[in-house]
C-alpha cells in the first residue's frame, strides 16, 4: 500500500537523511531531529506552544511538509462499484464518453 503524494523523491530524501535508524531510541524521536515538533514556552502560569522548531535538515522537512499537504488537500476519488452505476446510465459507454473535447489546431 503507497501513500499518494510520497514517491521516490521523497522516500529517497527521508531515507538519505536518516542513514542509519538505529541511532534514534524510537520512531518518535525522528521528529524532533528534523524539527517537525512544535516550540514549546512555559513560565509560571504562561504555557504556550509555538511554530515548529526548524531544527535539522530543511530539505527534508520540505518534502515531508509539501507531502503532507497534498495528501490533506488533494480530492480522493470516489470508488466506482459497478459500471451502470457511474453516471445513472445502464450503458456504461455512456459513462465512458468525454462530454467535450478540446480540438487545437497549429496552423
């Protein structure tokens, strides 16, 4: 199963910049070394919690961050479960037709 959005650009920065796993306790602490958590600001009765750090590598947390958000903004596609049921019609070549086409002509 793949993620959309992450594909081997991205796969192959995460995994060069990790070189080796066994350097981090647990999954959890891959965050923190990229800067991915959030700034944390605590004094007295002040407790506030900030922008993500920026520590580490940036080009790894762009990646990550451009993967993320077309994965949170791009539309899923609905699943279709029969061919009569796509557009209401019981031909499915109906369905099938691009309602218009866009002719170009280079003269």
């Amino acid at each position: 199963m793949t993620t959309p959005s992450v594909g081997p650009i991205v796969a192959l920065t995460y995994a060069s910049a990790i070189d080796d796993p066994g350097r981090f306790k647990s999954s959890k602490a891959v965050g923190p070394h990229f800067g991915l958590t959030p700034k944390k600001y605590q004094s007295g009765q002040t407790d506030y919690s900030g922008r993500i750090s920026k520590v580490g590598d940036a080009s790894v947390r762009e990646a990550l961050y451009q993967a993320a958000h077309v994965m949170l903004t791009k539309p899923i596609r609905a699943a279709r479960t029969s061919k009569a049921g796509r557009c209401g019609s019981p031909d499915a070549r109906a369905c099938a037709r691009p309602r218009w086409r866009l002719r170009v002509s280079l003269q």
